[in-house]
C-alpha cells in the first residue's frame, strides 16, 4: 500500500515538472513573438482620395487616378453616378476631396451650400440627339423628333443627373419641354443608362452627352444627329475641391495635374476637348 502511494506521488510529481517546463517553454516562445513583431517594420494604408464624378467623365478621372496612385504612392476611390445624386451624398455623408459633375449648375449649387474651396476648369461637353447606328427609323434632326409619338423617345431625369437637368433647361428655354416629357417613354438616372438605351435598341431617341458617342465601346452602336451646336450649347466642366477634403494637399496634386498638358490631353481622348 505504501509503496503504492509512493508511485502516485512520484507520478504526480513527474507530471507537474512536465507542466512546469512547458510552461516555462511556451512563455519563452509568446516573449520572442513579441519581440519578432516590436521589431518587424510597421506597413502602414496607403493615403486614400475620394471622388465623385459624373458617369460620363469616369474614363478621364479613372484614367489620370491610376497615374496619380502611382506617383503619390496612394489610393483613388471614385464613386460615379448622376451628378445630382452625387451632391446629395455629399451633403449627407460630408466626407469627399473632388467633385465633378456634368454640369457647372451643380458647382454653383456646391458653392452656395458652402462645399467648395477650389474650382478648375478640365474640358467641355454639350448634349446632343442620338438614335441607333444607321439611324434605321430616318428621324429627322429637330424638335418634332422629340414629340413624335411614333418614337420610343428616353430622357434624363432632371432630379439625378447633369444630362436630365441640362435636357429639361434646353428645351424649357424653347417651350417644348412639357410636350417632350409628355412623350418619353423612360426618364433615365444618368447618361449610361441613355446609352445602354440605344445599345439594347430599346430607345428610338435619345437625349444625351456627346462625348458618349465617341467611345469605342459606343460608336458602332450609336449615330449622333447633325443638329445645330448653338441650340445644345458647349458646357464647361469643372472639376472642384470640396471643403470636406481629408486629403487637401492630394486633391490639389490631382487638380494640378489634371489642368497640365498631359492631362487635358486624357480628356480629350475621351472626348471632353475643346470645341
């Protein structure tokens, strides 16, 4: 019976030394990971500059972002959608270094709301009549067109995007734009939806930016009707600096770089140049 008890004792005994020196071991090894990560440099997030840009202008501003990521080691975050919408969000959120809208009418709205501190003009757009490539239907290139109810005729919303808000300015000024709203099939968010409009074939008629016609992805698909240039006058395109900024110095990088040589030549190519 003693000698038994002794085994259990000693058994006992063994076991704590064990647990004693994996104990010991493993608060070695937590020291040296410890260690291992004061000593390891430290990766900090690259910068991030947030934009709002009108769906039309996303090729230029995506295409001079990537430049700037590069040179200035940081990352561009572009929210596009219909510029109205975008200032909405603005307001509400009240984060956001750049703004560019389709239309100069939203930089007055920002200025009077207090959001912008910078403004620099970065090209030029005007709206235009657009039907299916080889304008199957021979709709004629003046106003009757848009009040032709044998016409599956599309719009922009006024209330959500530069397009809708320039197209119901136009005709308003000619005293059509009742009669043309009357007669629209769909009222569209922005110019991506007029576009896919006509690319689906859905559409007749559309009312949309030019530049639009000019891309790649578009130009088999689209024909732009040869109407009178002072009727759909040139609008300039500003690209602002929000009063919201966290990163002023990084919006003024991308502003300057966007008025340079290199970069107007970038709106150009997307069809924003000057008339």
């Amino acid at each position: 019976m003693q000698q038994f008890f002794g085994e259990k004792i000693y058994s006992i005994f063994f076991m704590f030394r064990k647990m004693k020196i994996l104990l010991r071991n493993l608060s070695i090894f937590i020291i040296l990971i410890m260690g291992l990560s004061a000593c390891a440099p430290t990766s900090e997030r690259p910068k991030e500059l947030l934009i709002y840009c009108g769906t039309t202008m996303y090729g230029p501003v995506r295409e001079i972002a990537d430049i700037i990521e590069v040179e200035e080691d940081i990352k561009v975050v572009i929210i596009k959608g219909g510029s109205g919408n975008l200032l909405r969000s603005i307001e509400i959120n009240g984060v956001g270094d750049l703004y560019l809208p389709g239309s100069a009418i939203y930089i007055e709205d920002a200025k009077e709301k207090d959001l912008i501190v910078r403004t620099e003009l970065v090209g030029y757009n005007r709206a235009a009549l657009m039907v299916q490539e080889g304008n199957p239907l021979n709709i004629s290139e003046n106003l009757e067109s848009l009040i032709n109810p044998d016409y599956y005729l599309v719009i922009g919303n006024p209330e959500s995007g530069s397009i809708g808000k320039e197209t119901r300015q136009v005709l308003e000024q000619e005293g059509f734009y009742e009669e043309v709203l009357q007669n629209a099939h769909e009222l569209t968010t922005d110019s991506k939806d007029l576009v896919s409009a006509l690319v689906e074939q859905r559409a007749d008629i559309v009312v949309n930016w030019y530049a639009v016609s000019t891309w790649e992805d578009n130009a088999t698909y689209i024909d732009v009707l040869p109407f009178p240039t002072d009727f759909f006058p040139v609008k300039e395109l500003f690209l602002a600096k929000l009063s919201t900024a966290r990163e002023p110095e990084l919006a003024d990088i991308f502003m300057d770089y966007a008025i340079t040589e290199e970069g107007q030549a970038i709106f150009e190519k997307y069809g924003f140049g000057a008339p």
